[in-house]
C-alpha cells in the first residue's frame, strides 16, 4: 500500500523495495524453519512435474533477482509424471532455485531441467555461479550450514528431507565451466492420470490361501 503512493520520492521507493524485499526473505525463512520442524509425511498422488516446475520458474521470475539481474528458464519435456506430494514437490523445486538464483553472478543463467530418461525421472537445477568447493559437498544438505555469508543452511535441509521422505536420490555436481547443478531421482514415470491415488493393493491376488 505505501509503495503505491503517487507521492514517494525515488529515495522513499528504494525504501519500499528494501522492506518488500526483506519481508519476502524472513518469510521464506519462517517456512523453511517450519518445515524443517514440523515434518509431516507425503500426501501422494499423480503429479506433473514438468508443470510444476513451470509454475515455480515463473514466480521465481516475478520475485527476487529473478525478477532483476537472473534469468530463469525452463527446459525439458513439457510433460512428466511421478507419484509425489504436489506442495511438497514445490516446495523442493523453489527452495533449489532460490538457491541457485542466490548463487548466481549477475547477467547470469538458471536453469531447470525435467528429463524422462528411459521412464525415470529426473530434475536438475543448474547455476552459473561460483560452484561448490568438494569440501563443502558432503555438508551442504546438513541443517544450518551454508557457505553464503547471510545464508542460514535451512533451505537445502528442507530440500534433503522432502527427497528422503519420498525416496529419491539428491546428488550435486559441478556445472562446466563453472557452477553446480543440483540432481533429483524421482524414480518411475507414471502413466495414470494426474490426481490419482497410489496403487492399491485391493483385488490383487495374494500368495495366502482362502478359505476351503
């Protein structure tokens, strides 16, 4: 509401920007704590990955340096589903691009990649930043560690847990010629439609004899 007010000075704007900005900051951050905190187990079904992560590429674009000095793209199948936690799948793909896009030197690139390889599949989150020292990969998904100066080591967290909880794996690797990319298994594409419950297991036969 202040913001919009015809009568701000350039200086009072630049004011403005600082308080939205800080206020979508802490509020990230009171989320990834939450979640950190108060795991809860997933809901699945059938979910579309590639749009979601469409979805999320383009509130990134819309907030934060997305909206400035970062470009985020997509890239991939335009579509792909997998049994998972809709919100907790976002939830994962937006912490992994913050990250990148915090990662990421001006004018620079991030991308988000869904691939189906021979009906598995995979997202990868790639930046052009400074990359990750071999030191620090075996910690960086570690509650509360972080080699950003004002990170706080939750948001990666966040992102282990939810992969965990559905038994994916999550790898980081170097991005040539400089970067990382972060890689998620998301195990067997799905060809029910999305929305659908987990098989069950009723009418399937059984190895326990009736009764005679």
């Amino acid at each position: 509401m202040l913001s919009a007010n015809q009568e701000l000075t350039h200086e009072d704007r630049q004011l403005c920007d600082i308080v939205e900005r800080e206020a979508r900051r802490l509020d990230d951050l009171v989320s990834d704590m939450l979640n950190l905190a108060n795991p809860r187990r997933p809901i699945l079904a059938v979910v579309d990955v590639a749009a979601v992560a469409k979805d999320v590429v383009s509130l990134a674009r819309l907030s934060g340096r997305g909206a400035g000095d970062v470009e985020v793209r997509f890239e991939g199948v335009s579509s792909l589903l997998v049994l998972a936690d809709t919100d907790m799948v976002r939830q994962l793909l937006w912490n992994l691009v913050r990250n990148a896009v915090q990662a990421s030197q001006a004018q620079a690139a991030v991308t988000v990649r869904v691939l189906d390889e021979d009906q598995r599949a995979r997202v990868e989150v790639i930046d052009r930043g400074v990359g990750i020292d071999d030191e620090a990969k075996p910690h960086l998904f570690d509650a509360f560690f972080t080699t950003r100066s004002h990170g706080t080591g939750i948001g990666l967290a966040v992102v282990k847990r939810i992969a965990d909880d559905h038994g994916w794996t999550l790898a980081v690797h170097d991005t040539v010629p400089q970067g990382a990319t972060f890689c998620v298994e998301l195990g067997q594409v799905s060809s029910a439609p999305v929305g659908s419950p987990p098989p069950s297991l009723k009418g399937r036969w059984t190895l326990s004899p009736g009764p005679l």
